[in-house]
C-alpha cells in the first residue's frame, strides 16, 4: 500500500519549544516537499528536496529546518524562532522526471501543529 | 505578488448546478495547469490537469476550459453533488532548472446544498 504517510496527526506544543514533523514515503520519489496551509492564504511552501541530501528552501522557510538523509524521509523541526507556527502542515513528494514532464505532487494527510 | 489569481474565494451552489472555478496568469512560461482537490482535514489530491495545447479537457463531470490568449483557465463542475463540497486549489508549472515548479492559487471553498 504505497503513499505518504505523516505523524503526528495533532500535535500541540509549548511557546519556545522545537518540535519535528515526521514525513514517510514509499512511493520511490525522489521529490518531497513540506508547505504550510492557513486559511485563505492558500498552500506556501516551507522546503522543498529533489534528492537526498540536498534541499532549498521555499518561499517561507524562516524559523523551519529540514533534512534528508534517506530517499523515504523528510522530516521537518518548526523552531522556536518560527514567530506563528500554529497551522496545518502538509508533506508531499512527487516523480521529478525532468523539466519535460508533467510533475504530480502527491500529498499526506497533514500533521496540525497548535502552539499553546 | 500571487502568480496565479483564483477566484471566487468561496463558492456556494445547489446540488444539480454547475460549479465555475476561475484562474489567471502572467507568466507565459506556465506549461501545465494541474487542479487539485481537498477535502477538510486531508492533503490535496489530483482532480485533473491540461497543458495550454488543448481548449478544453473533460473527465467525467468535472471540465477544464483554458484560454490562452487570455491567460485564463477554469475548473467547471456540471451537475454538482454535495460530494464535491471541497477546497479547489488552481496551480500552474514551469520548468525550474532540471525539473519543474509548481505555483498555486489560494484555493476555493466550494459547497453544494443538498
């Protein structure tokens, strides 16, 4: 059963704390992306990875580290510096067949991050 | 600056009617137009996508029509069912280097009365 899976589904966490995202895929991608969604403004995109161990950031990376150490894995740590970490945060991945080709990015089922 | 501008923000229909999405663009470098679903709580999934060649795709009830001459493209859902009650995220994607990027709409929260 191949898919992207995210844990934790709700995760609360104190003012000041770090706390890591986790993001699993078996689909073979080499792709994998983390964005955040708040209403009405849409999906922004946090990190983004087209291989292992290499990533840039997206369009609003402060306050967020990543890494990928394994094709599978990309978890994600929203710091203590992230000044509104409270949102919906979605992990996708897709194919990357080159810049010919259609690229479907395929999602998980979101982890919702509440900061107490 | 929004690359791709998505509108309405919210979209109330009878259940029988027709759902109208729309979408522009600047960036003529835009090569593939994915739309993408969400239900509340989930992650997006691919509903349907066309590349700027064609006028118009249609899978089942649900029809993208895409001008190009305009920069525009739209997602019709015919005969609508409270089922579609979803977020309709608009995107569009260019190449970015050796692979591509992908750039999105701010969505639209669609809701069918039964």
């Amino acid at each position: 059963d191949g898919g992207i899976t995210q844990s934790p589904k709700y995760l609360f966490r104190k003012e000041g704390q770090n706390v890591t995202l986790s993001c699993e895929q078996n689909l073979n991608h080499d792709a994998m992306y983390w964005y955040r969604q708040d209403p009405g403004q849409g999906l922004r995109l946090i990190y983004y990875s087209q291989i292992v161990n290499d990533f840039q950031k997206g369009d609003i990376a402060e306050g967020y580290s990543v890494s990928r150490e394994k094709k599978e894995s990309f978890p994600l740590t929203v710091t203590s510096a992230q000044k509104n970490p409270t949102a919906f945060y979605l992990c996708a991945s897709s194919i990357q067949a080159g810049r010919d080709a259609p690229d479907t990015q395929y999602f998980g089922p979101g982890t919702r991050l509440t900061v107490l | 600056q929004q690359q791709v501008k998505q509108s309405p923000q919210s979209l109330i229909v009878q259940k029988g009617g027709i759902s109208i999405i729309n979408c522009a663009y600047e960036n003529t470098a835009f090569d593939y137009f994915p739309w993408y679903q969400q239900f509340p709580g989930k992650g997006p999934a691919l509903l349907i996508a066309i590349r700027p060649d064609v006028s118009e795709k249609k899978e089942g009830r649900f029809t993208i029509s895409f001008n190009k001459s305009a920069k525009q493209f739209s997602l019709h859902i015919m005969d609508s069912q409270p089922g579609d009650s979803a977020t309709y995220f608009c995107a569009a994607s260019e190449r970015a280097g050796n692979n591509r990027k992908l750039i999105w709409g701010l969505g639209t929260s669609l809701a069918v009365n039964p």
